[in-house]
C-alpha cells in the first residue's frame, strides 16, 4: 500500500506542472504570433517539443544519471528564458564527478518550477536561479535558490512539513517521495532568505 501510495504521488507531481506550464508557454507563442514574432514562436515550439520528448518518455519511477535530470531542466528553463527574457538569469554548478549520481526521475524540476512560480513571475526585476551540486561525505547535496521577492510570511518549515511561504503542493510531494525512497537520509529543506528562497535536497550518493 505504500509502495501504491507512493506512485500516486508520484504521478501526481510529475504531471502536475503540465497544465500551467503548457498554459503559459502556449499563450506566450500566440502572443508570439500575433505581435509577428515568428521566429521566437518556432523557438518555444522547438523548445517545448524537446522538453515534453524527454519528461513523457522518462520512467517516473526510475533512477536515473543527475546528467539526465539536468539536461531536463536546462530544457524547461530555455522555454522560460524566451518567456522573461532579461528578466531570468540560470547558473547551474554541478562538478562532472557527480553527473553520474542517481536521482529520483522529475525530482528536481518542482524545485526549479517554483523559484520560477514565486521568485521570477510576480516581478518586473532580473531574478536569478542557481542549482548547485555538491557532496557532503555520502551524501549528494543539491541547492536551489533565487534572489526573486522574499516570501510575506517569514520563516522555514516546520519539522512536521507546514506549508510557510512558497512551501506547496510541489515541494510537500517531493519531501514525502524522499522519506518514502530514503527514509531519514531523503531530507527536503526550504527557507526564505532576506532576498529570495532556498531549498536543499539531500538524498545518499549512489553513482551509476
């Protein structure tokens, strides 16, 4: 029954940017079009092809190379990039020895969906997303943070998992997907910053 459950969950995260997002990159081409910005518009189109290629494709249950999940999310984050222009910057920093570590497939793409959601979207100034990889003895350390607006409601989560500030759906999922798969090794840990949010994901290091 847990195992049941977690798949449910599981399912349920992996699909639940489609709508919004597919929303918000379809209205972006049609304004594309009208305003005659056509080649922008071929731009998203190509862009979001190769993403749905790579998410539908993916077992959502399986383990797979962090190269993998990256290349996942550099491929969302170029269709953003066309839709905030100057208003979204990336940087990514992940030493290549731990490409090779195994991840749970879709597990990062809630953490970059919501800096974009709450850090970039509700404001009119560049805002910066950085992942960064790292090791910390047997454990795989993944950060993600922006300097996007502060939430109103200060303060981290509490240990039971409350939502405070930008902690939703997306991010209850995935911290309950870790203590399913890792138990008290899958920690899912957000806080607001005096500009922006953090979030770290800690999980033990397997590499393939």
């Amino acid at each position: 029954a847990e195992a049941q459950a977690s798949a449910a969950r599981l399912a349920a995260l992996r699909y639940q940017l489609n709508p919004h997002f597919l929303f918000n990159t379809l209205n972006a081409v049609s304004s594309a079009v009208i305003t005659g910005r056509n080649d922008e518009a071929e731009s998203m189109l190509a862009r979001l092809a190769e993403f749905l290629r790579l998410t539908l494709a993916a077992d959502p249950e399986a383990m797979i190379p962090l190269e993998d999940e990256l290349a996942t999310l550099q491929a969302y984050l170029e269709i953003e990039s066309v839709r905030f222009r100057d208003r979204l910057g990336v940087e990514f920093s992940c030493p290549d020895e731990l490409r090779a570590a195994l991840v749970p497939s879709f597990v990062l793409q809630p953490l970059i969906e919501n800096a974009i959601k709450h850090g970039v979207a509700p404001t009119s100034r560049p805002v910066t997303v950085r992942l960064e990889v790292s090791r910390d003895g047997d454990d795989l350390v993944v950060i993600v943070e922006d300097d996007g607006e502060a939430p109103a409601h200060q303060g981290a989560h509490s240990a039971a998992g409350h939502q405070v500030g930008r902690v939703g759906v997306g991010l209850t999922n995935v911290r309950h997907r870790l203590e399913v798969l890792y138990g008290a090794r899958g920690v899912l840990q957000a806080a607001p910053r005096e500009r922006g949010f953090l979030v770290l994901l800690r999980i033990p290091l397997r590499l393939d």
